[in-house]
C-alpha cells in the first residue's frame, strides 16, 4: 500500500509546490503552470535513464498489475473492444468524476472553494480563510491530476514512453 502512495503524495508536492509559488509570492499561475510542466517534460526521461538504464521508456507493466479488462470471444471479439474502450472513458468519470462534482456542490468545503474562486475579498469579510481554501483546491486538483497520469500509464497502454 505504502508503495503505491507515493505517487499521490509526489503530485500533492509539486502541487503544493505550485500554490506556494502562485499564493505566496504572487506569481503568474499560467507561467508558474508552464515552467513546471517544461521541468516534466525533460525530467522523466533523464529519471527513467537513470533508473531503468533505458532510453526514456519504462519497462513493461507486468499483465497481472494492469488493470482488468474482458476477455473476449473471438466472434465478439469487436464488440467487447468497443465496451471496453467505452469502460475505459467511464472508470475515470465514475471514481473521479461523481465524488468531485458531489464535494464541489453539496458540501460547505466546495461552497467555500467556489466562493474564494469567484470573489475572494467577499469571502474574506465572510470570514472565510482565503489562502487556506487556496492551498487546498491547488494541491487537491494536483492530486487529482496525478490519479489521472497514473491511470493513463497502467490503463489503455502497458508503459510509459516519450512518443506517449
């Protein structure tokens, strides 16, 4: 458990990484955003090297670690690609998507969120701590993106590669 954990708390870390350069000192967010993601466009290519001794792809995902998919008849076989691609766009709207809109619309935290994103001196005399909501919408979006990356290289592909 612990293993597969470390990837949620690396993207919460340069999330918060980003708040703290975009909150606290005021930084452009769309230029702090592009510098950061010109850093991991190089970044995973030197790292695998480094790690894998390889040039710029991962090994292989063992097919027991992936995860599942139908096996299908070779009649059907059609078929069960097509539910199978359609599976793939709903798992992520299914897991992400429902709790997400449920935690932005009908709690008082996604009030609050909304709130300090569309007028942040109202909710200030609200009482509301601003940076506070700020910090935590940054660094939960930055977690959320990395359950997106991760289900990216163990889902529809087996690795990860520069051309993917």
């Amino acid at each position: 458990m612990g293993r597969r954990r470390r990837g949620d708390d690396r993207s919460a870390f340069f999330a918060l990484l980003l708040a703290v350069v975009c909150i606290r000192f005021k930084a452009n967010e769309v230029v702090a955003g592009t510098g950061i993601n010109m850093l991991f466009l190089g970044l995973p290519a030197v790292l695998s090297g480094a790690l894998f001794l390889s040039s710029g792809s991962t090994p292989q995902i063992p097919q027991d670690e992936l995860l599942p998919t139908h096996v299908a008849a070779p009649a059907n076989r059609a078929a069960m690609a097509s539910a199978d691609r359609r599976v793939d766009r709903l798992l992520p709207r299914a897991l992400c998507g429902r709790p997400t809109s449920y935690v932005l619309y009908r709690t008082p935290f996604g009030l609050r969120l909304r709130a300090v994103g569309e007028n942040p001196e109202a909710a200030d005399a609200a009482g509301i701590r601003v940076n506070r909501i700020r910090y935590a919408g940054v660094v939960l979006s930055g977690v959320l993106a990395g359950v997106g990356g991760a289900y990216l290289s163990i889902g529809p592909s087996r690795r990860c590669s520069r051309a993917t």
